[in-house]
C-alpha cells in the first residue's frame, strides 16, 4: 500500500488526452484559489478551471506545488527533506535549501552550537529587559506553530565531497553533511532563533516534530562562508570583525592545518603551551586571518569595527576564490621561519631576556603579525589597493622562493650560527626603545611590520637580522 508521503502518482488519462502526477494524500483546497487535490484527480479550481501555475497547495502540513497547462497537469510533492538549490559563481558556493523536523536540525548543530559557546560568537547575548521579552515572545510563538525565516548552516567540505555536491539529489544533501566531522559545521546566521527553538523544544516536545526551513551554504573554502557571511550582515547591527570569523574558526583552522605542513595548532581547552617552533595557540590564529585580510597590523577586533574601510578591504579579500589558499602560504612562511629560528637553543639559565632562543621570536603575537601583515601588503598591496590575480601569484612566488634560499643558508649554519644570525641582543635592545605614545601592542606590531618589510623588500637576502630590527 503507497502511503500518503510516498511520490505522487503519475496517471494518464487516456480519456482525455491528459496526464496528472496526482497527490494521494487527503483532499485539500489550494491555499490560493481553493483548487482541490484528490486522489486521481485533475486539479481544478471550484469554478471548473485548471489551478493557476505555482499555486501552493497544502495537506497533512506538507507543502505541494501546482502546475497546469493546457495539456498536462503535474503536482510536485515537497515533503521531508526536499531541497532547492542555486550556486553561488562568485565564490563557488552551493546555496540549498531544504526543510527538516525541528529535532532533526537542533541535533545537526548540537556540537557547533555548543562550540561556539551559545550565541556569544554571533551578538551578545540579549539582556535587556525589553530583549528578553523579545525572546519570551519567539519562543511562545514558536510553541503556538509559528514558522521562523531559515537558518543559515554552514558547511566546508573536503576537495572530493565538494565536487559531488552537485551531483547529490535532494535526499542526499541531509545524509551528505551528517557524514560531516561537526567541526565542520556552523551556524552562519540564526543562533538567536536556534537559542529559541531550543527552549521551545525543552517546554513543549511537539515542536520537534515540526518542520522548519534551513538553508545550507556549501563550500570547499573557508573563505567563501565568511564572505558570504560579511554580505549577509552588512547594514544590520554590527557585529565585531573577530565575532564574524569566529562563527566559523573551526572549519578555518581544519583548513589551514591540512594546508600548511609542520603547523601544530593548539587548543586553549588542552592546557598545552608551546614549547617548538611551529606550534600556535588557534585563537593566535583568528587574529593573523583577520590582518592578512585587512592588510593592516593594527585593527580592533574586539569592538564594534567602525572602521567600515577595514571591513571592506577584508570583504575585498575574502571574496578572492584564492584567498584561503594564499593565506595558508603566509602561514606557511611564518611556521617555516619560525622552525628555522628554532634551531637556536642554548640553557636559559637565570636570563630574564624576552627574546632569548630562536622560537621566542614568533612566541610573540606582534611578531606573528608583524611578519603576516607583511606579507599580505607585499602580495595584495597596501589597504585600498588591488592588484590582478597575476601579480598577487608572481609576488608571492617570490617570497617562496627567497625564502627557500634563506632555509638553504640556515641549514649550513650550526646552532650557534642561527644565533648570530638572529641577533636577538640586538632585537633586545631596539623594542625596548619603542616609541612614546603608543600602546606596547600596537607599537611592536609596528616595530615587527618594519623589521619584517625589509626581510621582504631584500628578497631575504640579508647577512643577519641586524637591518630588520633597526628598521623601526
């Protein structure tokens, strides 16, 4: 026996020359023209004409679509999780929409959600007294069957899962990003409705068992949701520029992990602290993706951005289909320097000096992002600017290659050799004359940003660290 949520059945009536794909639910009035669906039916409207073409028809709660012409008629059922779809060229991504019992979707996102700490990577909190009779207000509708805009997930999939994506049909897309690690999962858009379901759901079980929409939007970059994200939210209440990218940090640091060999990220939940050159604290690394966008070493990233020329630059950037890709190389050259600089070691004993062994350099973030921000104003130029594709590629496989040679010379040098090289007395003694009227950070992002220029400028042909370090 076909049940009423099975696909629709097409007839042919020879009778009449017509062909009907007819619903074998109950019988149910258009929502538009009162046309009724019935079993073996043709739609007709009371008046005895055909259903206008896209009138909605409803039954059991479960959306249907009418089309008619004057030879056939065909009825498309939308139940369960059914999908539209469009791609996104501008920076090849896979927006799909679909529909999915409450439950289903509050179980998809349970890690990130909880991830991200509820909703504090997304707005603060609402506490305000009118805020939180706001959300009183959602989640008593929402119990009452109100029916919420969609939530937007994020997915970034691996090389091989992205290129079926297209090919996937629609009972395949929810199976696709179930098979997903969680990690890979974000709430782009919708955590203060997400925040609300949950509670609906915890108050009355019935909700869960409703449908709701939600739109993924499916890349193979990290980039790509976070500049779609950027759009999404330009001209509502701002959010800060490292809240945004935060939403979806951990497919970032996925990426950049998989693309930058010798990289060892570190979590702040793990409690271990570097002890080699190539480790970094994955927070350290939002703030080094935030300035290689924005091509500046100093931005504010935990207050509201009021800069708007900042967001836009980083906008500009993260719209690139090679952004990821030429990040990932910046952090490249930061992890290769950084293990190179390691190779200098000696006892510490009671020395009290900052800058003391070779991996202290890059222990420190204004070095980190001294040395990142560099590299994106050499590869892009500096903020406002825009370079072609091109010339971004021929500048950055030059820094590659400069820094191959410096490896090479490296590699001849004893420890005590790398020692020489990095002229940390010197390194000493210059920060330590830092500017006047600045803040610590900001002057020693300022101080690394130069030293790290002239490293670029002379393709890292330099005897020793002694010209970076006085350049400030």
């Amino acid at each position: 026996m076909v049940g009423q949520y099975e696909a629709a059945v097409a007839l042919t009536m020879s009778a009449s020359g017509l062909r009907a794909d007819t619903w074998l639910g109950d019988a149910k009035d258009c929502t538009r023209c009162n046309a009724v669906v019935g079993l073996g039916q043709i739609v007709r409207s009371p008046l005895g004409r055909r259903i206008a073409d896209n009138h909605r028809i409803t039954s059991l709660g479960v959306d249907i679509l009418a089309t008619a012409t004057k030879k056939s008629h065909n009825v498309i059922r939308r139940s369960g999780a059914t999908a539209d779809r469009l791609h996104d060229a501008r920076v090849d991504c896979h927006s799909i929409m679909t529909t999915m019992p409450t439950e289903d979707y509050l179980v998809l996102v349970e890690q990130a959600y909880q991830n991200r700490g509820g909703i504090d990577f997304q707005r603060e909190k609402l506490r305000t007294t009118s805020a939180i009779r706001i959300r009183r207000r959602m989640v008593a509708d929402i119990v009452q069957g109100a029916v919420l805009p969609p939530v937007v997930v994020g997915v970034v999939l691996n090389h091989d899962h992205f290129a079926s994506v297209s090919r996937v049909t629609a009972k395949g897309v929810l199976p696709l990003v179930r098979a997903q690690e969680a990690d890979r999962i974000s709430i782009i858009d919708g955590m203060q409705r997400t925040t609300a379901l949950r509670e609906a759901v915890s108050s009355d079980d019935a909700v869960g068992k409703r449908p709701m929409r939600v739109e993924f939007w499916i890349s193979e970059s990290t980039n790509s949701l976070i500049y779609r994200m950027l759009v999404l939210n330009t001209g509502q209440v701002p959010w800060n520029l490292r809240s945004q990218v935060e939403v979806v940090f951990r497919s970032l640091i996925l990426e950049v992990e998989e693309a930058v060999d010798g990289l060892e990220v570190l979590q702040l939940a793990d409690g271990r602290r570097r002890s080699k050159g190539g480790q970094f604290q994955a927070n350290e690394l939002v703030e080094l993706f935030l300035v290689f966008g924005a091509r500046k070493e100093k931005i504010d990233i935990r207050e509201r951005l009021a800069d708007e020329f900042t967001k836009l630059d980083f906008m500009e950037a993260a719209s690139d289909k090679d952004f990821a890709k030429h990040f990932s190389l910046a952090l490249e050259v930061l992890v290769r320097l950084d293990v190179l600089f390691d190779k200098f070691k000696k006892p510490r004993g009671n020395s009290d000096l900052r800058f003391f062994l070779g991996k202290d350099v890059f222990a420190s973030q204004p070095a980190c992002v001294g040395l990142i921000t560099a590299i994106a104003t050499e590869v892009f130029g500096r903020p406002g600017m825009s370079r072609p594709a091109v010339e971004q590629n021929k500048r950055l496989d030059k820094v590659m290659r400069g820094l191959a040679k410096l490896e090479r010379k490296l590699a001849r040098l004893t420890s005590d050799g790398v020692g020489e090289f990095l002229g940390l007395q010197t390194l000493n003694e210059a920060i330590a004359r830092g500017k006047s009227g600045l803040s610590v950070g900001d002057m020693e992002r300022e101080f690394f940003l130069k030293g790290f220029q002239v490293l670029l400028e002379e393709d890292f042909n330099v005897s020793d660290m002694t010209p970076c370090w006085r350049a400030y």
